[in-house]
C-alpha cells in the first residue's frame, strides 16, 4: 500500500530551492521530438517523481493525469505543480523512442492516401513537408525513406501556369529535389500538356521532355495526358523497350482530325515491350465533328490484369484484348465513345479465368456476332458484369447471358443489361436470369419493368421464394440512352408499390434469416420534381402530422421548395466559380450573398426542412464552410464571410434537420448537375451499425457527404 506519510516526510526533508518548479527543461526538449539520451531520461524521470511528491505534500492527494486545475484552486502553489508536471509528462512518453524505422513506415501511411476515383494511391505533398518541418529525427528519417520521393511532382503544363512569374523556375527545382531525394525508386510520372501550351510555349514543354525521357527506365507509374501531336514531337516514341519497371499506364489522348483523303492511322506502340506492366487505362478522345480515323496501339497483352479503355467504336482494342487471352485478366472495362461503326468483337472460344469483372458500354454493335462471342465464353471467376444494348425482340441475348453463368458456374455480385425489355416475357427470362445470381447485391433494371420488379423482390414474410436476398444496391434507368438522339421513354415509377418493397426490405426485414437490407435506390435520367410531387403525397397519406404546403409563403419569401432549387443553383455556381478572377464573378458573390442572406433568415422550428436535405443545401452549405479560410481567400470571401456564415447557418439548422430526416428511415438527395451528377438517391441512413459513430453521426454524414 501507499504509504502517505512516509513520501510526505521525505518531501519535507529535499531541499525547497532544489525542486523542479524553479527550472524549466532544456528549450531543444520543449521544441523538438528527438529521442531523450539516457541521462536527459533519468534527470526528467527525477525531476518528474520529486514533482509529484511536491503535489502530494500540497494537495494532500497523489497526482493522476484526470486531474483539473479547477480541483486544485483553493491548494496554494498546486496549480504551478500541476504546470510543471504536464510540461515534463510528454517528453517522458515512448513516441519519442521509436524506432525511425518504424517512423519511416509511419510516414508512408500519412504521405500517401488511397482514391476510389484514382484507383492508386495518391500524394500529399503539403503533409511531407510538415513532416519534414517537425524535428532533426523526423526530417532525416523522411529524406532518407526513398520511396516517399519516387511520386514525382505533376507536371500541369498548361498555358496558365506557364504564363504564371516563376512558375517554370519552382517546378524544376521541386523536381530536381524529388529526383535526388528518391534514390533509385520507380517512379511515378504525371504528365499533362494541352495545346494552348504547346502552341504558345513549345520551348518550355522541350525544356522538361528531355528530363522525363532520361528517366524512362525508372518509370513504374506513369499517367501522359497530351495531344497525339505533342506525344510524336516530344520523342516519346523513343523509350520502346527502356521502360523495364513500368508496371501501370494511364494514356489520355486527343487525336486530331484526319488528312484530306482520310488516310491517316494514328499508332502508339511505345509501349509494346513493358516486361513488368500489368494495368492499362485507355482514354482516347477525337472531336466528334472531324472525320473519324483509325487508332491502333500495341501492348503486351499476354500479361495485362486490368484493362480500363473509352475509344472510339472502331478500335479493335477489345477483340486484341479477348483473342490474346491474358490468363492472369482480372477486369476489362470498355466504353465505346462513338454509336458507328460497331464495336468488332471476336469470335473464337476462350477461358479466362481470374477475370472477376466485365463491363462493355458500347452504343452500337453487331447483335449476332456479339451473341455468338458471348456463346463460345467461360469466365469462372465473374462476379461483375455489365453488357451493352443488345435489343433481341425474342429475347436471344438473355438465353446467352443464362448459358454463359451456367456454363462457367459463376455467381454474380453485379450484373447490368441494358436493353429494350418491354414484352413482359423478355422481361420475365431478365428475371429468370437473376434468379441464377443468388449472391447479386448490385442490380440495373429498366423503367418500363420496375413495378414488376417491386413485387417480385418484395420480401414478404409469408412467401418462401426469396429472390434476391443479398440485395443491397438498386439501380432504375442507369443505362437508357437512345442512339438516334431522341429521348428515352422512361415510364413512371409506382411510389406506392415502391416503399412497400423498400420497407420490407429494410425496417421490416426478418432478421432472424440471411438477409441483406437494401442499401441504396438511384433513379436515373427521372423527373425529380415529379418524384418529389409524388413522394410528398405518399407521406402526407402515410403521416399527416408535420406536411409542407408547397404553395404556401414562408413569411413572405417564396415557398421552401423554390428557395431550396435557387440555394441548391446559386451555392453551385459558387462553389464551382473561378474565384481568380474576381471582378469576373461580382455578380456570383451577390447572388450568393443574397441567398446566404434568405438563408439566414429561416428558421425550422414550426416548418419541415426535409426539401432541404433532399435538395443536398446542408451538403453544398458544408462544402463552402471547408472552403479555404485566411489570406488564401479572395477578397469578396473574405469581406462577407461566407465560410463563417454558413457554418453558422448548418449549426442553427442541425437539430430540426436532424429531426425532420429523422422521422423517416431513408434519406432521398436529387443528385442533379452537382459534379456532374444525374439521378437521384435514395438511402437507408441506418444501414451501418458502427462502433465509431452514433446514430445521430451516421445521419448527419449522410445528409453532408457526398455520393
């Protein structure tokens, strides 16, 4: 036990000018994290015990890292102990003692981050040079760790950065830093010139071709965007069989118009001899108003695993793909840019069997051979899979779609067949193909068919047929385009016959079975105002309590539904405004100005906010109060704070958002022309059961994040 008066009669013994409340540690302690030598460890650990005595003898209790100051106010002298104590507690703790190995490896987890969009891990540049900046130790262990080095800085050739006073000058010293500081790393090259810059500052494009072009045998992860004529002038033709490392290549091509008599053949086959390159993504875009000309590129396709292509329809890519049967191929995903001619498939038997995703978009191809490719393929592996318009009035395509699964005795996860499926009984072999697939947790269906796909994967209590039990994901109308230009027939969606499917998929689920609850519904290409029209009316039949009246004035403003469309245009146009140029864009600061304004003035308490999160104003308000803050801000932002505003705003509006979404399972945001987006989500906002966020985090997250 503790024994208190035998540590009280020693504190009173130490010498009262000896004690460690009168001296400070050494200023390189406070303000750097090097490791502590072993004498620098026991003097602190010394100093540390005789303080804690000191907080005994003052306080009349031992010390313990809860402790307040509050607590302590009325002990004279206590509050100094408590400051010393905390001042030396840190520089005591076993951070300091790690290994710089072990730093090194931390670093790489701070540095690089993993992007879904990217589809590799990306660079922080800005977080390297904090790293750098906190102590000796840190910045050695960082300039010493090649591999943080190796992503080189992009490479923005663009016209107006060049024109930018000292713009070239930085961005070769950043690049002469990375390529001492990356030892004999592969490297990771981002390289992107447009033709304004190539056109007006040629010389300076040259100037970095020659640098790039040196370390060809360094290149692991490589990303050209360019013009084809700035590709052929820059020599990059060149490095055919120097590039022995390159392992990823992502080619983002303009081709220009064709010669006078069509005869032009554009050709990359730089790359044809890569012993080391696995994953290939093809973008190759030519103005759809000059004359289309042939593209061709050499690979290694025997050893490619992941394809990735959007090329004009007459490339023969995929059937180069297909007929070379790389037998470690894991995914082709082929968009065909162009609706003629078709896409040329190949027609000879083959087995791949790693290849666990294929995904063909193509707007025009030639149904009876597209058939009998799918006939003569065996594909074990496939859970993902995604066919282009094949329209087969007797419905041809879904008995080969059926062939393909049971003669490859796959399960599918993901499957999407666009098509025309308006006689009921092509819809029907559509179902029948599904039932195949009990494992699908991601399905496309069309408009025309969704209110029989309601009955059918409502999973009622009673029935024992349980179709599509794993279901979590629910896409309506994602695929339906028309080749001539015209628009789609979209049909109407019954709200009545969907909420039943959605609720017994969801909030009356029977738990007690192998049941996955339905994630996410999007409508596709679909009329939100109408959905909304006939959403509200469902709800007001369901729940008669708290209903908005659309016409009614909100204290002599417009309607909530009409100022939740202006917030959602105007908040929009100023996020995604040019804020460079200012006087530009005075009337965009007005606007928004006005809107915060309209904004500010409404209050939730008596009213319903659910148009609001649907209409996604706590998302577009949140991203505006993340935007920079400071210095960094142009003046207009700066002068009428909208950062500050509309945080201000989100944290009034928070519990009757909260309340209002809340009253409801499901979350339905209109994702139109925000990044780009065209459909609108539907969301079971308590899908996920996490330890980490609590009920009212994982709301909010889904009312603020994006989709």
């Amino acid at each position: 036990m503790l024994n208190i008066k035998r540590i009280l009669r020693r504190a009173s013994m130490r010498d009262p000018g000896q004690s460690p409340l009168k001296t400070l540690p050494p200023d390189y302690l406070l303000s750097t994290n090097d490791p502590l030598s072993e004498e620098q460890k026991g003097t602190l650990q010394s100093e540390l015990m005789d303080l804690e005595l000191d907080f005994l003898r003052i306080t009349g209790r031992p010390y313990v890292d809860t402790v307040q100051e509050i607590d302590i106010r009325k002990h004279k002298g206590g509050k100094e102990c408590l400051k010393a104590i905390r001042i030396r507690k840190p520089l005591l703790s076993c951070m300091r003692s790690l290994p710089l190995e072990l730093w090194q490896r931390i670093f790489f987890f701070v540095v690089f981050y993993e992007s879904y969009r990217a589809g590799h891990l990306l660079h922080d540049e800005a977080e390297l040079r904090l790293l750098c900046s906190v102590s000796a130790s840190w910045r050695w262990a960082a300039l010493n760790h090649h591999i943080l080095w190796s992503q080189l800085p992009a490479l923005n050739l663009y016209d107006y950065n060049i024109r930018k006073k000292g713009w070239v000058e930085k961005l070769q010293n950043r690049l002469e830093l990375y390529l001492a500081r990356s030892g004999s790393m592969p490297l990771v090259v981002d390289c992107s010139v447009n033709i304004f810059a190539w056109t007006r500052h040629q010389e300076v494009v040259q100037q970095f071709a020659p640098v790039l072009l040196g370390l060809c045998h360094r290149w692991g992860d490589v990303s050209l965007n360019m013009p084809f004529q700035v590709f052929d002038a820059v020599s990059l033709p060149s490095v055919r069989g120097k590039v022995p490392s390159l392992s990823r290549l992502e080619l983002f091509i303009t081709l220009p118009g064709s010669g006078p008599n069509g005869e032009t053949t554009f050709t990359i086959d730089c790359f044809s001899v890569a012993p080391k390159l696995e994953e290939i993504r093809l973008d190759i875009y030519q103005d759809p108003f000059d004359e289309l000309c042939p593209f061709e590129i050499q690979l290694p396709w025997s050893q490619l695993k992941k394809v990735s292509a959007s090329l004009p329809s007459e490339s023969s890519f995929y059937k180069d793909v297909m007929e070379a049967s790389p037998s470690n191929l894991q995914t082709i995903d082929h968009w065909a840019r162009t609706a003629e001619p078709a896409v040329p498939v190949p027609v000879v038997p083959r087995i791949l069997p790693h290849l666990t995703c294929l995904r063909l978009v193509m707007f025009t191809m030639e149904t009876a051979s597209f058939i009998a490719h799918l006939d003569l393929l065996t594909l074990p592996a496939l859970t993902h899979l995604t066919l282009p318009r094949c329209d087969t009035p007797d419905g041809r395509i879904y008995r080969s779609v059926r062939s393909l699964l049971e003669r490859s005795v796959c399960s599918l996860e993901e499957f999407s067949l666009d098509g025309k499926r308006e006689a009921s009984k092509v819809s029907l072999m559509y179902f029948e193909v599904l039932t195949l697939c009990p494992k699908l947790t991601d399905v496309d269906i069309a408009y025309k068919e969704s209110n029989m796909f309601f009955d059918k994967i409502s999973l009622d209590r009673t029935s024992l047929d349980r179709f599509l039990p794993h279901l979590k994901v629910l896409r309506i109308g994602r695929y339906t385009y028309s080749v001539d230009g015209g628009q789609p027939t979209l049909g109407e969606i019954n709200v009545e016959k969907f909420m039943r499917m959605v609720k017994l998929r969801t909030v009356n689920l029977d738990k007690k079975q192998d049941l996955k609850p339905l994630d996410r519904v999007y409508f596709y290409n679909h009329d939100s105002e109408e959905l909304h029209r006939n959403l509200t009316i469902y709800e007001a039949g369901e729940s008669r309590d708290r209903s908005e009246d659309l016409q009614s004035p909100l204290s002599g403003l417009e309607s909530l539904t009409a100022l939740a469309v202006k917030a959602e245009d105007v908040l929009e146009t100023y996020i995604g405004a040019d804020r460079r140029h200012q006087l530009e864009y005075i009337k965009v600061y007005r606007e928004t100005d006005r809107i915060i304004q309209e904004l500010e003035s409404v209050s939730f308490e008596k009213l319903n906010s659910t148009i609001f999160a649907r209409r996604n104003i706590p998302y577009l308000l949140t991203q505006v109060s993340q935007m920079t803050s400071g210095n960094q801000l142009p003046l207009g932002d700066r002068l009428l704070r909208f950062q500050s505003r509309t945080k201000k705003l989100l944290n009034k509006w928070k519990p009757y958002l909260l309340r209002d979404v809340r009253a409801s399972p499901y979350v339905w945001r209109y994702w139109y022309g925000i990044r780009g987006g065209g459909f609108i989500l539907m969301e079971w906002w308590n899908i996920e059961e996490s330890e980490c966020q609590t009920e009212e985090d994982r709301l909010w997250e889904s009312m603020t994040a994006f989709e």
